[in-house]
C-alpha cells in the first residue's frame, strides 16, 4: 500500500522515501501528514480518492517502529467505524497489499488537503478522547463534512468511499453491522420509541439519537444510571478518568465518549437516562435484542408510540394541558400554544420524521 507522506511527516517516522508511483489506483493509495493536538503528535491519514481517512492521536517515536501495522489497524478500524463488513475490508487490503510503501504526496491538491484538514480538526481537539489512539468520533466528523476533491465537488466522503467499494468489487451491499434493539420508554408519559444502535456506538452518540428521538433540544443535563443508580463511572470502572482541571461535567462526557454501548450492557439488560434535572425526566431503556444488518440505515427508530412533551414543559400535568389547547383550534390559547410549540422545534409524533433525523447521528457533529 502506497503512503504518501509530507516532508514533516517522512522526518518523524524516519522511513526511506520512494518515489510515488501515480499509475496506481488512488482508491488504493493514501497520504498522511503530521501536526500536534494537545502536546500529542497527530497524524491524519486520508485516502487519496475519496478523501475519508482517520486520525492516529498520540503516535510517539517508539510508535514509528510499528507504524506499518499502526496504519493498517487504522483503515480496518476507520472501515469498521463505517460500518464496512470485515469481508469487504479484507478484499480491500489484499488488493492494496499490508505492506506499506512509504513516498511522497502524490499531489501538492492532497498536500494541501491535509493541510487545510489539520487546521479545521485543530478547532475540535477540547473532543479528543484519551485512551483512544483512532479517535472514532473524529472518523465520523471527518467523513461526514461535505468536501470537493479534483475529480468531484461537494459530497461525503464516507458516501463516496462506499460508492467507490461498491462499484470497484461489484457489491450490492458492503455494510455488516451488529445491532442492538433498545426500547427507550418515557416514565409517567407512556411514551416509547424502540432503537436500533450500533452495539459499537459511544454513549455520547446513544445521547443524541435518544433526544432526537424525543424531539429534546439538548438544552439541559443529563444522567445515565444504572438499576442500582449507578453513574457511568462507578458501573463502567474500567474507563474511569478524571482530567486534572477539568469540571465534573466535562469528565463525564468524555467517560460517555469513552464507553460504548456493547460495555453499557455488558453485566444488565435495563439502564435510565434522566434528562432535566428540574423536571426529571426519567427513559428507561431496556435492552431487547442483538442482531446483523447490512443496510445503511445504522441508527434507526423500528417502532414510535406516545406522544413525548416539549422541551420546557414544566409537569405531566403542564403537557396534558398543552396537548389539550393544541389539538383544540378553537380554543383561544390555540394560535399561542402552537407558536410556543415550534419555538420548541414540537411537533405531533412522525416516525418518519423522527428516523430524518436520526440520520445525522452518526456524523459525529456533537464534538
């Protein structure tokens, strides 16, 4: 496999340099370049058609002496992170070869593309989670940002990378991805929407599908608990780390960019997560099912019952009322409460409307 690297990143990993050879396939080729994020040596490594890639955070010299197999674990792990089957990912590498061939950029376009990719991550590393050497987050951030390459203008890359696999191995279907089946119920409202997640997924992302999910605007706290109302770093220990100088908070969404939901359900099979402390909104979420999918719709609502209150709504009583005058128009606080509701972003319970937007909850936006 051909790596080009830039002059910075050649000096740091102290390879001989060959010359790039530009008849290759640039699905099959890659470049890398080098900065620091948080006093931590940071390679970016992109693929040079279709410009996804993944970062490797906190390479040091001693590193450099494995880097072949470092950057061999980094594609299979930005494909995994992709949902690419481990099938699909092994034919890729067999065709570009495990042994890597180190050059220089084969463009000055993708020198200056990492560059410029560099500098915007810059502006993300307060997100970088420790004790994670590929930063999956960072993966779906950067292959979701919409990008122009010579040959094509404004897509995904992770859309294009799978469109390019597709077409390259002839391949209807190149995901495989282990599941797991949740049902999310809304305490005291009867609300419930039934997930389905990636087992691999961080908590921090099954935070969000929850609160779109819910129509919740993420303007205040939130808590997952175990049965015993354990908090994520008494029954997930294992990634227990709290960052001198950082607030509570701030550690605590690092543990849930940490854990995954696989660990969230290792030893129990129903866990809460309480949103609003004023109000105390309490989902208990039980663990129904796993199972493999190989279609792209990764995180996904099966089933929508009931309907679920609007962000501020101060009580139980509070949305009974307001369901009340909503669905009355010709009551004459109807016209005020329906304003009110979209200041809210409410709206009555679609579940096609709720799966429009999941599908942003893998892009890792929330960094």
């Amino acid at each position: 496999m051909q790596l080009g690297c830039t002059q910075k990143a050649m000096n740091y990993f102290k390879k001989p340099s060959k010359t790039a050879n530009t008849e290759l396939d640039p699905l099959f080729t890659w470049s890398a370049g080098i900065t620091t994020f948080n006093r931590r040596n940071t390679v970016l490594v992109l693929n040079d058609a279709t410009l996804s890639g993944f970062l490797i955070w906190g390479l040091t010299v001693q590193d450099c002496k494995n880097l072949n197999d470092i950057i061999i674990r980094g594609i299979r792990h930005m494909f995994a992170t992709e949902c690419i089957s481990p099938e699909v990912t092994d034919l890729y590498l067999k065709t570009c070869g495990e042994t890597v061939i180190y050059t220089k950029p084969i463009s000055h376009f993708m020198q200056e593309k990492l560059r410029t990719t560099l500098e915007e991550l810059k502006n993300l590393r307060s997100s970088l989670v420790e004790q994670s050497l590929y930063q999956p987050l960072f993966v779906r951030r950067l292959n979701s940002t919409y990008t122009s390459h010579q040959t094509r203008k404004h897509y995904q890359p992770r859309v294009e990378l799978h469109r390019q696999l597709r077409e390259y191995y002839h391949l209807d279907q190149i995901c495989k991805v282990r599941m797991a089946l949740l049902s999310v119920h809304l305490k005291d409202i009867n609300a419930t929407r039934v997930l389905r997640v990636p087992m691999d997924l961080p908590v921090y992302q099954l935070h969000h599908a929850i609160q779109k999910s819910f129509r919740w605007l993420d303007t205040h706290p939130h808590l997952f608990l175990s049965e015993r109302e354990e908090t994520l770093d008494l029954f997930c220990p294992t990634h227990t780390k709290k960052n001198e100088g950082t607030s509570y908070q701030a550690s605590y969404t690092q543990l849930e960019k940490q854990i995954t939901v696989r660990e969230l359900f290792l030893e129990q099979s129903k866990i809460f997560y309480v949103y609003d402390y004023r109000n105390f909104w309490i989902h208990e979420i039980e663990f129904l099912k796993t199972e493999e999918i190989t279609d792209e719709k990764i995180v996904y609502c099966l089933e929508a019952t009931g309907e679920a209150p609007p962000e501020n709504i101060m009580s139980v009583t509070d949305f009974h009322r307001f369901l009340e005058i909503y669905n009355d128009p010709f009551h004459k606080e109807h016209e005020k409460v329906i304003n009110w509701a979209a200041e809210q972003n409410w709206l009555p319970l679609q579940l096609k409307t709720i799966n429009h937007n999941l599908s942003t909850v893998m892009d890792g936006w929330y960094l």
